[in-house]
C-alpha cells in the first residue's frame, strides 16, 4: 500500500534535487552565464568559450557536443589571402541547397582572374549544415567549422559571416578535428603525389618520344646521306 | 468624521498599499527564479541598476517589466464590450486588496503614529466570513473579463475558472470552518492568539487534514498551478486575459499575485499561528516579520508545486473537488468535532484521540480515493470492426 500522496512528494522531491543541483554543478546548466564578461562581446568560436570565470580562453579548445557545424575557408597559414585554398570556382554556390553562399571572383587590375575569392559570403541563419559544399569542392578549401557562441547582438545581417570570418587556417582546423584534418592533408598528399608522379611519367614519356624521334631523325639524315654518296659514286 | 480617525485610516492602509504590492515585485523574480533553477536555467539576472553594470541578480527584472507594461499599447478588441473590459481587472484587483484589510497585522510604525495603541485596518468580528465572502468577488471579475472580451478563448477561460471557482470554494470554507469551531471566534486576531506557544493548528491532526485541503483549494481559488485550467496557455492562450494587453494585464497580474498573499495570509492566521514565534515575547513587532516570512514560505511552496505538476483535466479537476476534498472536509469537521468535546480525562488520553482521528481520517482519504480510481481497462472498439 503506498502512502497516499507520495507520487508528489516523489516529485517534488526531483525538483528540489535539480533546484539544489544547478547551485553546484555547472554542468547541470544548459545555458551559459556571461554576465561575469568585461565586455557586452560574446565569444565568437570555440577557441574563444570560456565556461567559468578566471578560466583562460585558450583552455577550451575542444569541440562540445552543444556545438553548431557551419563551413569555414581553409587557409595553409601566413598571410591568410595568399594562401588561402579556395580559387572562386563557384561550384558551392551552385551546389549549396538552400543557397546560402555567394562567391564573387578577384580580378588584378588588368581585369585578369586572380584565383581566390573577392567575396565569400555564407548566411549561417540560412545554412542547413548539410555539407555538400565540403563534398564537391575540389581544392579541399571548404571544410566544417564548430562553434559554440553564435548568437549576436545585431539582427540585420550578423548571422552572415564575411570571407574574413570565414577563413581560417590549416592548424586551427587540426585543433578542433584532428582525425578529418589529418585524413584530409594525407588524401591531399596522396593526389599530389599521384599528379606528380603522374606529370613525371608525361614528362618521361615525352622524352623518350623525343629521343625517339631524334633518333629515328638522325637515321633518315644518315641514310640520306648515304644515298646521296651511292648517287655520287654511279 | 474627525481628522485623527482619517489619520488612522491612512496608518492602516497606506502600508498595505505599498508593501504588498513591492512584495509582489519581487514574487515575480522570486517566482522565476526559482522555476528557471528547477529547469537547471539560472533566470533573469541582467537587470540590475540603470546605467551601471550592477545587475543584483536581477532584481530589477520586476520594474522593467513595470515600465514595459506601463508603455504597451492598451489593445481592446472590435466586438468587446469596452465598459466591462475596462472594468474587470479593476474588479478583479480590489477584491484582493480588500481581503488584505482583514489580516491582523500590526506593523510597528502603527503604535508609534496614532493616538490608540495599535491601528488595524478592519477589527471585525466576522474576518473570516467576510474574507470568504469578499474573494467570492474574484470570480464574478474574472468571469466578466473572459465575457467582454469577445473571444472564444477568453469565454472558455472564463466559464472555466466559474466552474473550478464555485467548486474549490467549499472545501476551503468547509475546512477553515474546523479552525472556527476549536476557537469560537471568527475574529482573525482572536484566532491568531488562540494559537500562541506552538498550539499551531497545523500541528493537530484535524488541522493538518484541514490545512491540506485548505492549502489545495486555496491553490484553485487563486488559478496556481497545477490549477491553473482557467488560463491553461497550452489549451486556452492565456484564458480570459488573451484579450488584455498593457496596464491592464498588469493589473490582473498584480490581483493574481495579492490575492495568492491574502489566502496564503488567511492560511497562516487560520493554522500556522499568525504571527507568533520565537522573540515575538520580547519584540512585539518582529509578529509582522514572522508573519510575513510563513506567507512567503507558503508561497514558495505554490511556485515548487508549479515547478511541480502538471495540469490536470477538467473533469479531474472537477471531481478531485467535488468526490474527494468535500466528503474529506465534512468528515474532518465531525472528527474535529467529537476531538473538541470528547471529555478528554484518563479514558481518552490526548494521545488516543489524536491518533485515533488521524487515523480515521486517513483511512477516510485513502478509502475516498480508492472509489474514485475507475478501474482501467484496455480500451474496447464497439464500432471499428
């Protein structure tokens, strides 16, 4: 026989244990508290989430499983534009499902094509997180991001992030996926190593086609000249 | 009417109209607070002082939102009956304050100002009558937002806090009715002070059942939770104030609140001994400290109950009331009773009769709620096949 009304002291029981809980342990809650920062700014990626007070910035690198996943330009270091793996090819943007990329191509001013971008814009408040973009690009520049923060004081246009947003280098993407980052620069050695091994096999074959022709040049020249002694000779 | 009685009017109501509204300001917060913790959120805690960084947990949440209604467009729909849309949250807020006229609180400036030694606002001898009474008003305010409003929803909020309200009544007279019979008296102050040195009702066995039944009802009477069917947002929008925007939202949310301090008020005067406690002997005044401390000690139990359970039915609703807290309530007055005449000498020890009314009491409850658990069967298709 059970004690009459114990079902709700049973429950109110769970709410004062969650009630207590979320005094002590940070893990409990679901939203993140501030309020602590010098600054109205938020945290932009995740390099840059604190979950206490007094922690350091950089201590926080690893990817949460609260994150969002939205692209991000791959650059190998240095200045981030002269590096930067993306050539505007425009094949994202054509794939892009709900079409959140626009691209616009760099020209010198001698209006020929540079090959990186002039603009790269992706609106993230649009953005599926679909990843189609990642597969088609051949250049490997497109790979996806996590961030944790996206939330932003502005309402008109601060869900679109600028090519400058977007870029970022090889290494950061090593620290938040360094399984993907090292399949993909391994697969990325591979091709060039194929391309090149393949150009050298042109490049000998060329030669030897050459050779070849040199040779088969000089027999012709040589028999010539050898008729032309027989011709002398009658 | 002589100048020193206005004054003493005034001693006596300008109190209530400050404090219990400012006490209603910070229940908001309190209230959010405390369900933003139980869902493992941390609540508001931005708004502290304007134009600093000093944000007080929060606590100015409740003069934002002040301002933030203050300055909202007063919208009154096409077919809405404006007179009566205008009126009733003015009926349903003055109820409210009425009642809290009839709590004995004597605050200690009061002694210091008048001429009489401790001014009141309403010495009466009927308090409690005229509490019941007075909140009965609650319903009609209530009842006649959901009809002007002109909206289906505001109507079957309306029709449903009639149907819940009229019901929940009963049991809560029927259980302050064993408090009146111990005492004799339907004086507050009287049975304020028949509770001195921990003779708590709460503490008997027929004033613990009383006191359930009336902490129950009086949780329907002001539309908490899991009550709260005559604003259920999931069904109803928000029940009869859909239709209210602004100042005069506000103003049933402020009723709301006060009349939630008046029951749980008339609750700790009726079982928890008003303002009696420890160093009330040698400070008088620290009464109202006790006082208001039980009140808000009640009222965090109504916001953890909210944070609690969920909503019941209608025809659960109905018949929890009706099958359940009213048999329970006229059996506890008859228990109350025999336990107050009884000739309570070496026969029936006190302990005997406590027990034994517990007892029965408890059987009564736990029998009452067996009849009412209809047997459940797996469902039967008549038609289907």
């Amino acid at each position: 026989m059970n004690i009459l009304g114990a079902g709700i002291f049973k429950g109110l029981g769970v709410t004062l244990k969650n009630f207590v809980g979320s005094y002590f342990d940070k893990e409990r809650l679901t939203t993140n508290d501030y309020s602590w920062r010098p600054d109205d700014k938020l945290p932009q990626s995740v390099g840059e989430y604190p979950k206490e007070e007094g922690e350091q910035l950089s201590d926080t690198t690893t990817v949460t499983n609260y994150s969002r996943n939205f692209p991000m330009l791959l650059h190998d270091g240095g200045e981030p534009m002269d590096t930067v793996r993306c050539v505007a090819c425009k094949i994202c943007e054509r794939e892009c499902p709900p079409q959140c990329i626009y691209i616009e191509k760099d020209y010198d001013e001698n209006g020929k094509h540079i090959k990186r971008p002039a603009v790269f814009d992706i609106d993230v408040s649009v953005c599926m997180s679909c990843q189609i973009c990642v597969e088609v690009c051949p250049f490997d520049a497109i790979v996806m991001n996590s961030q944790f923060e996206l939330s932003t004081p502005n309402r008109f246009g601060g869900l679109l992030l600028r090519r400058d947003d977007l870029l970022k280098s090889n290494d950061y993407y090593h620290q938040i996926h360094p399984e993907e980052a090292a399949a993909r620069d391994q697969q990325m050695a591979e091709a060039k190593a194929a391309k090149e091994a393949k150009k050298k096999a042109a490049a000998e074959a060329a030669k030897k086609k050459a050779e070849e022709k040199a040779k088969a040049e000089a027999e012709a020249k040589a028999r010539e000249v050898a008729e032309d002694k027989t011709e002398d000779t009658e | 009417m002589s100048l020193d009685l206005i004054k003493d009017i005034l001693i006596a109501t300008v109190p209530l109209l400050v404090i219990f509204p400012s006490l209603f300001a910070f229940t908001t917060w309190l209230e959010r607070k405390t369900l933003a913790r139980i869902q493992n959120r941390i609540g508001p805690n931005k708004v502290g002082i304007p134009c600093t960084r000093i944000s007080l947990f929060g606590l100015g949440q409740p003069a934002a939102d002040g301002i933030k209604m203050l300055f909202k467009e007063d919208i009154v729909p096409n077919g809405a009956d404006r007179l009566f849309h205008l009126l009733a949250p003015i009926l349903a807020l003055i109820p409210a304050m009425l009642v809290l006229c009839f709590l004995p609180l004597e605050f200690p400036w009061s002694k210091l100002m008048s001429a009489k030694s401790g001014v009141q606002a309403f010495l009466l001898d009927g308090a409690v009558i005229f509490f019941f009474a007075i909140t009965g008003l609650n319903t009609l305010a209530i009842f006649m937002a959901g009809w002007a409003s002109r909206n289906k929803y505001s109507l079957l909020g309306g029709m449903r806090a009639i149907a819940q309200m009229v019901s929940y009544e009963i049991p809560l007279v029927l259980s302050a009715v064993v408090v009146v019979m111990s005492v004799g008296s339907l004086n507050a102050a009287d049975i304020a002070k028949a509770q001195e040195g921990w003779n708590w009702f709460v503490l008997t066995p027929w004033g613990l059942v009383a006191f359930i039944i009336f902490f129950i009802a009086a949780l329907a009477e002001t539309n908490r939770s899991p009550f709260d069917l005559p604003e259920a947002e999931s069904e109803l929008i928000a029940g009869y104030f859909t239709e209210y925007s602004g100042f005069k939202f506000a103003l049933f949310f402020l009723g709301e609140y006060i009349s939630m301090f008046a029951i749980s008020g008339l609750a700790v005067v009726l079982f928890l001994g008003g303002g009696a406690g420890p160093g009330v002997a040698a400070f008088p005044w620290i009464a109202v400290v006790w006082f208001l401390a039980k009140i808000f000690g009640l009222i965090l139990v109504m916001i953890w109950l909210r944070g609690t359970l969920p909503r019941l039915r209608v025809d659960q609703l109905m018949a929890f009331a009706w099958k359940f807290l009213l048999p329970l309530s006229i059996l506890n007055i008859l228990v109350a009773g025999f336990a107050r005449f009884i000739p309570q000498d070496s026969l029936f020890p006190k302990v005997v009769v406590w027990l034994v009314s517990f007892g029965v009491l408890y059987a009564a409850a736990w029998g009452l709620n067996k009849l009412n658990r209809a047997d459940v069967k797996p469902r039967e298709y008549k038609y289907a096949e």
